[in-house]
C-alpha cells in the first residue's frame, strides 16, 4: 500500500464504522507457531472463523492452506469453536476426512449455487433470505420511501398498523406499494427462544399457528437432536415438540416473543443451550474420529444414488407377493419398506443387488 498507509486508514476507506475499526486488528505471523496463535487470542476468542480469499486464482492452494490452518488449531486448542470457509466443493470432502465437522465447515461456491437454484424454483427466495440477514433501520426506510415517492401521510398510515400484521389495513393492501411492504419485510430478522411450557406437545404446524395468533411471529425451524430443521414433517406418532425446544421465528424484534419463550430467563439464553448442544456434539465426533464423518457422507451419497431408485422397485416387489408395501422412511437417508415385517437398510442394499443381477444360485428374491 502507500508509504505510512496504515490498517486503520485501510479499514475506514471500505467503509468500517468508526466502533467496528477499533475492534479489527491485524497480526503477522506463523500459523503452526502457537505463540502466534496465543497472540492472535485464537485460545480464548468464543469464535474462530477461517475465511479465504474470494477473488484467489489458486483456490485449492487456498482451501489447502486453511484445512491445515484448521488442524493445527484444533490440534493446539482442542476446545476452539471453529467454523471453516472453502471455495471447492471437492474441499469440503477432504475437511471432512481430515476430521473437520461436517456443521463446522461449507464451500463458498456451493452454497451460492444451491441459493441460486432454489431461488430459480422460488422467486424472491435470495431476496428473503439475505432479508433476514440484515435488517433495515428507519433511515433506511425513509430513504426507500423516499426514492419510491411515496408521501410521508401513506408511510405513516401503513406504518401505524398493528406491527404483528405484515400487510397495513389501510389502505387497502392492494394500494400498498411494493416498496413500502419490502421494507416492512426487511424490518424482520431471525431470532431464536426456548419455547415456553404452554406450548408442549403441539406439532410443528400447531406450534406455528399459535405462536403466530398470539405475538405475529412465523416459526421456521426448530433444533432436533443437534441439528437445526426447517419446517419439520414428520411422518409418525413422535411428531410433537416438547418445551424448551429451541425454536427460531421471523419477527421484529427480540421482545415480540416474550409470550412464548420460558419466563424468568434472558432472551438470549437459548444461545448458552445451543452452544452446550454443539460443544457435547462436537465431542462426541472427535472421539469417534475422521473416518466417521467420512463414512457419513459416503453413507449418504450411497443412499441417495442407490436406495432411493430401488424404493419403488421394492414396494411393486412387495405387492407382487401380496405383502404390504409399507413405506417409513423421513426422507432419502431413512428409507426402507416392509418384507415380513420390515425391511432393514442392509436388506434394501441386498435387493438392490439382486434387482442388478447379482442374485444367489437358486434365484429366490429375483426381480421379476
């Protein structure tokens, strides 16, 4: 840079707020030295983010370099929450057999791939999603207001509603410019809470409904055995969710959801239980070591191409025999059906076999 240019001048020509420069520092030094690591505070930071550079021309040089920026440092701080950026896809692939937890890591360009193609098959999906990421204040949207021309006695009457209807009253909604309900939408964020005792054991869609009637927020999601689900369906009895689930909405504000998150507790305590939840996780895989993660994904990858084509072959099999096809499966990494009662995921992979021509001598359990 220039002679005398320092990081501080650096950060506040891109546009750092003035509070965010005092808080960004820059440290050189040698990733595998741990004195360096000690320096930079990676032991006790309560978060450790490995980001590469977006604009690289060698990206596997770089995703490279920060699986093993990633290994070293759990190999010095054991008790480290890392989370690791990649660009590669086929990266993400070695983290994992490496040992990097498959929640601790994602590929950049995987992501934004996904996120544009399911905004193909939804329309406004990107924009509602990078929505709730940031929120807008009010001069932001006076400024949106502005520019769209609308005059400040309709953004006062479409704003004075009630803040749990997302659509004002009056005027009608069909008045309402576009604009003045984007912003309204950019007015949400995510929150998370632990759901309150009245709420035990509703579905989801009971839970949704209510909490929906009773403060105007829309739950999405819920945390389910350790990982975060989005609009769980369910297709059994144990379909009900227990109190103190921690649950995330789309709301206004953090405030909004006092009436059914569990009284007498900080609004942010549901984050202290997630984290307990992802630290006892994230224990449990490094006991069990890298190959576990490895043959996780593998055991998905081989479910999804080989048990999924053979879930309707198996149930005309089943018919055919006057057996009940009787399907229990919660999605693709679960699926099986019933043959003398039910199929396991080893007797699914035989009968896939067998459907190739890979059968025993005497033929019995041949695709017809």
């Amino acid at each position: 840079g220039k002679s005398g240019h320092s990081f501080y001048d650096f950060l506040r020509e891109r546009g750092f707020p003035k509070a965010a420069r005092h808080r960004v520092w820059f440290i050189i030094g040698e990733i595998s030295s741990n004195k360096d690591l000690n320096r930079a505070g990676v032991g006790s930071s309560a978060l450790t983010f490995l980001i590469p550079d977006t604009n690289t021309l060698t990206p596997d040089k770089d995703d490279e370099s920060n699986i093993f920026t990633a290994l070293v440092i759990r190999g010095n701080f054991p008790d480290s929450r890392l989370r690791l950026m990649l660009l590669r896809p086929q990266s993400k692939e070695l983290a994992l057999q490496s040992g990097i937890e498959m929640s601790r890591c994602f590929s950049l360009r995987e992501m934004k791939a996904h996120l544009l193609a399911q905004n193909v098959r939804c329309h406004g999906l990107l924009p509602m999603i990078t929505g709730m990421l940031k929120s807008a204040d009010a001069q932001d949207e006076e400024t949106a207001m502005r520019s769209a021309g609308l005059s400040l006695a309709l953004r006062q009457s479409c704003s004075s509603g009630d803040s749990g209807a997302d659509v004002p009253t009056s005027p009608r909604s069909d008045e309402v410019p576009w604009m003045l309900q984007y912003v309204q939408g950019l007015q949400r964020s995510l929150y998370g809470f632990e759901l309150a005792d009245e709420y035990d054991g509703v579905t989801f869609g009971e839970l949704v409904s209510q909490v929906f009637d009773d403060t105007g927020a829309l739950v999405i999601g819920i945390l389910d055995q350790g990982r975060v689900k989005l609009c769980p369906q369910y297709r059994n009895d144990e379909s009900t969710i227990s109190a103190r689930t921690i649950c995330f909405a789309v709301t206004t504000g953090v405030h909004k959801l006092d009436p059914c998150r569990v009284q007498g507790e900080d609004p942010n305590h549901w984050r202290t239980s997630l984290l307990q939840i992802r630290d006892h996780h994230r224990k449990r895989v490094q006991q069990e070591g890298p190959h576990v993660a490895a043959g996780l994904l593998m055991a998905m990858q081989l479910r999804d191409s080989v048990l999924c084509k053979e879930e309707k072959q198996a149930v005309r099999y089943a018919s055919e025999n006057g057996e009940s096809p009787d399907v229990i499966c919660e999605g693709p990494a679960s699926r099986s059906t019933s043959h003398q009662g039910r199929w396991s995921t080893v007797d699914a992979l035989k009968f896939a076999h067998l459907s190739r021509g890979g059968g025993g001598g005497d033929g019995e359990g041949q695709a017809s």
